[in-house]
C-alpha cells in the first residue's frame, strides 16, 4: 500500500539524510524503522507526508502518487496519513478535546478551521477516540497540563480522527519512561491490529523493535542496511548499526 523508490534526500548545507532507499510495505504491516540519532529516519517519515520535500525519489500510497502532488491533491492525501510526533506537536494553551479534533482539520473549510469549529458528529467522534485512550476525563483541561504520556495519546487520538490508512510514528516514545513507553507501543499495536492501520514506526532500541514490529528497515549514515524479520535482527547486526563509522 506505500512504495517508495529510490528516495533521497540532500539538504541545502550538503547533508545527505537519504541516499536511494527502496522498499514497499504491505497493508496492516507494523513497520519498524530503526536506526541511531542522524540516521535519516525523522526525513524518510516527513519525505512521506512532504512535510519534507524529496530531491528525487518517488512516493505511492496505493495507485496515488504523493510525490509531485500539487496542494488540493496533496490535502486529499495527507487526510489518509496520520503524523505522531516525538515531541507531541499539541497546541499548549487549547483543549485535549480541541487538539483531537484537529485530525479533522483536512475536511472542513479553511475558515471553520481557523475558529475551531466543528461539526457536532466530529466532537462526538473525538470524544469517541478520547475515551477510548483512557482521557475522556481529561477533555476539557489544557493539553500542556498533561503528562508525557498522556499528551501522547491526545497525539494518536488526533491522528485516529483523519480515519487514516496509515500511521507515521517518528520515535513517538523516546522522551518517555520505561512503562509509559511499553503502554504507548501497545496501543499502537492494538490499533494495528484492531483497525487494520498499518503504522511505521521510528524507534531506536533493537529490544523494541524485536518486541513490535513485523518488519524492521534499518537505516545507517541514510541508507538501508537490513529489511526483514526482526527475528533475524542478531545482537552482531545490531552494533553495527549503532557504530559511529
């Protein structure tokens, strides 16, 4: 359901993020990207949603092409990718309930975006996917009194609310304790699995990787040096990522 084929990215002071990555990945698949800090895994998420532009390379989802897509199509298409961000990316001062809603932003018009308001079955549906993720009593409080964890879920509850085919989790536990990390990728998984949502996720343990995904890409100095079975992702293989040349 995504293709990406020889994507690379050079940013304007010469620093090569990609270089020629290839691979596809299956509908409903729990995708692992791993790979330390530079690797190039936050740009190959951002190349995908063009919150980063490419420098050559294509991107699929599905039949339709995210790459090239001028602004009305690339709405279209961004309605179908959900953005979880590492540092959360929640507007401080508003609402859990009013962030949730802004997964809905792609489907109302500029100027009801702009007041925040939207249609009754949307705040229903918010409040729907709030609950679900354990905050239906924390909808009314700013988003900046909440816990790490919990600001979060506010995150993946407003990316459930575009009803998106695929998730993009760029290292969505890396400012997180231990529990709150293991509660965080359970969710995810659950989502996976329960909705069908296929999610690739940055991460930059092995042990999570191994625990989570049904794929793992490993990136190193932007390329691709392993796709496959996280089983098979030895302890030797590993450190070689990891290694500073």
């Amino acid at each position: 359901m995504l293709r990406i084929e020889g994507l690379s990215k050079t940013y304007p002071n010469g620093t090569q993020a990609l270089k020629e990555i290839s691979f596809k990945v299956r509908a409903g698949e729990f995708v692992v990207i791993l790979g330390k800090s530079g690797s190039g895994k936050s740009t190959l998420l951002r190349c995908i949603n063009r919150l980063v532009e490419p420098t050559h390379g294509r991107i699929f989802l599905g039949d339709r092409e995210i790459t090239g897509a001028g602004p009305g199509k690339l709405r279209a298409l961004r309605r179908k990718i959900g953005m979880i961000f590492q540092q959360y990316n929640l507007v401080p001062r508003s609402s859990v309930l009013t962030n949730a809603l802004t997964g809905r932003l792609g489907y109302v018009s500029s100027w009801r975006g702009w007041i925040n308001y939207f249609p009754r079955d949307f705040v229903l549906k918010a409040e729907e996917k709030l609950k679900a993720l354990g905050l239906d009593e924390k909808s009314g409080q700013r988003a900046d009194t909440l816990s790490g964890g919990q600001q979060q879920r506010v995150g993946i509850a407003r990316a459930l609310m575009q009803q998106p085919e695929i998730i993009l989790a760029d290292e969505p536990v890396s400012s997180l304790d231990p529990a709150t990390t293991i509660s965080i990728l359970d969710t995810l998984r659950e989502i996976n699995e329960k909705e069908g949502v296929t999610v690739l996720c940055n991460l930059h343990l092995p042990e999570l990787a191994r625990k989570y995904g049904d794929r793992v890409l490993a990136l190193k100095n932007g390329q691709m040096v392993y796709d496959g079975d996280p089983e098979f992702l030895d302890q030797t293989l590993a450190e070689k990522i990891y290694a500073t040349n």
